[in-house]
C-alpha cells in the first residue's frame, strides 16, 4: 500500500513537471517578440503580456482566433495563436502571469 502511494506521487510530480515543460515550449515561439519573460511590448506596439491579468491574456488570445481582438498586429497574432486550443492558453498564461 505504501508503494501505491509513493508511485502515484510520484507519477502526480512527474505530470506536473511535463507540464510546465509544456507550458515553457509553448510559450517559446512568443518570446522572440514579447521577451522571456513576457516583459516586452512586442513590436513597440503590444501591452505587456506579463502584466495581464491570466483571463485578460486569455480573452487576447481568444479574440485573436475568432477575429475580435487586435490592432496593428492582429495578422501577425492570429497566425501565432489559430491553432492553441484553450487548455494550451491557460497554460501559457499560467507559465508567464504570476
């Protein structure tokens, strides 16, 4: 019994792990222009990510899929954010919003 336990803990640590894994290779492609941190506005032009609220950066990204949100560089985002399914924003917005 006491192995169960320490495996599943093991196994609940591991997924965690991958998880912010997955969380920081997502958000790779977005550091070039909003920085490591999300510090950066990107292009001169964008809010800073790292300043957003989690479900402010979330409704960005949604209404940069469905074509409700964005200026200047709505084109240029629709493309970064058109296949990042919800779970996969919530992920990134955990990874960069503390």
């Amino acid at each position: 019994m006491r192995s169960l336990a320490t495996l599943t803990l093991a196994t609940l640590g591991l997924c965690a792990a991958l998880s912010a894994n997955d969380s920081a290779a997502l958000y790779k492609k977005c550091a070039a222009c909003h920085g490591a941190a999300g510090e950066k506005s990107a292009l001169g032009k964008s809010k800073i990510i790292k300043d957003l609220s989690k479900e402010e950066f979330v409704a960005a990204m949604k209404g940069y899929q469905d074509g409700s949100y964005g200026g200047a560089s709505k084109a240029l985002m629709v493309g970064q954010v058109k296949n990042l399914t919800p779970e996969q924003m919530d992920a990134i917005a955990a990874f960069i919003i503390k």
